[in-house]
C-alpha cells in the first residue's frame, strides 16, 4: 500500500515506518526535518509545517492510508503553537484524507487528554474529559481527538490511539532526557514513587498501530472509537525509571519530594516564567507534579478485543533490550 506517516522521524513515527517498510510497503512521511537514514532506505520524505494546509494536501496525495502521529509534544510554550499544530494540522490532515479519498486514518492520541489530576486506576474509553487542563498538550491533543472522531464516516473510516509513555531502543525524548538528569543528580521522585504506571514498550506501540489499520480496512469494529493502548502490567513508578537508568548504565534514583510541594514550586516556576517571557521548559510544572504523583493504568480490555491487541515484548524483555541497545552503543 501507499502508506503516508506524519511524523515520520520521532520516535514512534520512525519504529513504525521502519515496519511498515519491511512488511513492503511504500511509505512516505511528512516531518519538519530531514532523515537520511529512512531517505537511504527509500522512503520519500516531504517536509512542512502541520499547520500549512498546502504541504500536507501534497503529502497526503495519492495514499491510501494515512497514520498521523505528528504532534507538539511537551508541557510548556504558547497555547498558540500547540492550537496550530495539534488542532489545526490534524483538521489539515482530516480534509487533506477527504480531499483525496483516502479511506483509512489512523490517530495517535494520549491518555493524558482525560487526566484531570487524580489517580487513574483502571480507566477505560468511557472515561470523560475533564473541564479543565493543567497543560496545553492534552487540551489541544483532546481537541483533535475529537475532531477524527466526529470525521469517521463511510469514506473515511478513523480510529484513535491512546498509547501510553512510549518507551525503548531509539528513543530521542524520554530517555535520554532522563538519563542525563540522573547523572546530573537533578532526578528525584514526586511524592512515594510507588503509584502504579502501565507504559507501553516501542515495538507493541507500533502493533497496536499496524492492528488498528487492518482493522479499519477489514470492516473491523474499531472506526469512530478511541483505544488505550499500554503493555497491560502496571509497575510503581520508582521501579520502572531506575529500570531504565539501569538499562542505561546510571545509578538508582532514591531522593524525594513531596507532592504537595512539587506542585507549589510547579505553580510559581510558571508565573515566573510567564512573567519574564522564558520560553524554555520550567524544572517543574503544574501538570509534571500532579503527572508524577499519580497513578497512571487502564483497561485495555477493548483493544484487546477490538484490535487483537496482545501486548508481545514484556516490561522485563523491553528492559533487558534497552540494556542491550546501550551496551551496543558504548
């Protein structure tokens, strides 16, 4: 097939590609940047902005499925920025879809478009959205979610994804972000460490997407609805980061800060930096405090049934290959 990824150079966007090209596909991806390595390996590359209409109508051109995972990530900067992208680029890529006929759009969305701030132990899709958000991110991220939602129809048939805390080999974010904070000895815990979080490894993100499109193209149950997709086996949150710093080569996080606390230096870090118009990303915010001290799992029991979803590569598997990965590397 004819195969178009937008943010085809992130993290899940390049795993994804790379699997929809050994499986023989013709893959496009339309990015910000340039990638060499997919270029090398014949992947056709249109770059632009989500929000320029004109670009995105040329790359979505002649697909016939489109997996838009492209978005403003992060937790601080302009409402205005994450509106252009998040909002008004998928509204580009839902009517660039229709203009061309492509049928089939795949979403990626976040289960933090339903975090209102308290535990979320065992939520599923029922769960609503919240009347307010502590972030920009997951409001404009809902906002789109629900825009491919109302597009599904007979001539395009959608269906979202809502994986969660992707992570693994690869990763330009996360990780390593993580990693140099914890050599740096800035890394500590919000509040015990010991909440539950259920991530989900790179490789069953991408599962999850190829099913969700097969789905959708073999009259599957799943157009017009929303999924959550994690590796179904939630772990506390102090054990999956010193997992990962391990994996890495770093010591152990042990230090801790109070939630409460967290949260108050999170509400003045960004008056402050409201105030004197920083645009980098505070050390603390609202929406990271309350993220942090909270639990985070879901019931994936309708992507389980809906999709086939069957989550392949362990919590303990994807450990043992990161660690592989960075001993590579070294």
């Amino acid at each position: 097939m004819r195969v178009l990824v937008t943010g085809g150079g992130g993290f899940l966007g390049k795993a994804l590609v790379k699997k929809l090209y050994s499986q023989g596909h013709r893959v496009r991806i339309f990015c910000r940047g340039d990638y060499p390595e997919l270029r090398k390996m014949g992947v056709e590359i249109h770059r632009g902005n989500l929000a320029e209409y004109k670009r995105v109508h040329r790359a979505v051109e002649d697909s016939e499925l489109v997996y838009h995972v492209a978005a403003k990530a992060g937790v601080w900067g302009a409402y205005q920025e994450y509106f252009a992208t998040n909002v008004m680029g998928t509204q580009n890529v839902i009517e660039a879809c229709l203009s061309h006929r492509v049928p089939y759009l795949v979403n990626t969305s976040s289960p933090s478009v339903i975090f209102d701030g308290s535990d979320q132990e065992g939520n599923d899709e029922s769960t609503p959205y919240p009347a307010k958000y502590l972030a920009y991110y997951p409001q404009t991220k809902a906002m789109a979610e629900r825009m491919v939602t109302e597009a599904d129809c007979e001539d395009l048939k959608t269906v979202s994804l809502r994986p969660h805390l992707i992570w693994g080999p690869e990763d330009t974010q996360l990780i390593p972000r993580l990693v140099a904070q914890a050599k740096a000895g800035k890394l500590k815990l919000i509040g015990s460490g010991t909440k539950r979080i259920d991530a989900v490894y790179i490789d069953n993100a991408v599962q999850a997407h190829i099913l969700a499109a097969a789905k959708l193209m073999h009259g599957g149950r799943c157009h017009g609805r929303t999924y959550f997709v994690t590796n179904d086996d939630p772990w506390p949150f102090d054990q999956i980061l010193n997992g990962i710093l391990d994996a890495a080569g770093v010591g152990p996080v042990t230090k801790h800060v109070p939630a409460n606390v967290a949260y108050i230096l999170g509400a003045i870090l960004e008056a402050a930096y409201w105030l004197m118009r920083k645009t980098e990303e505070p050390a603390m915010t609202r929406f990271v405090a309350r993220q942090l001290a909270t639990s985070h799992w879901y019931d994936i029991t309708a992507a389980k049934k809906d999709l086939g979803y069957d989550p392949e590569v362990s919590m303990e598997e994807g450990l043992r290959r990161l660690g592989e990965w960075y001993k590579s590397r070294s």
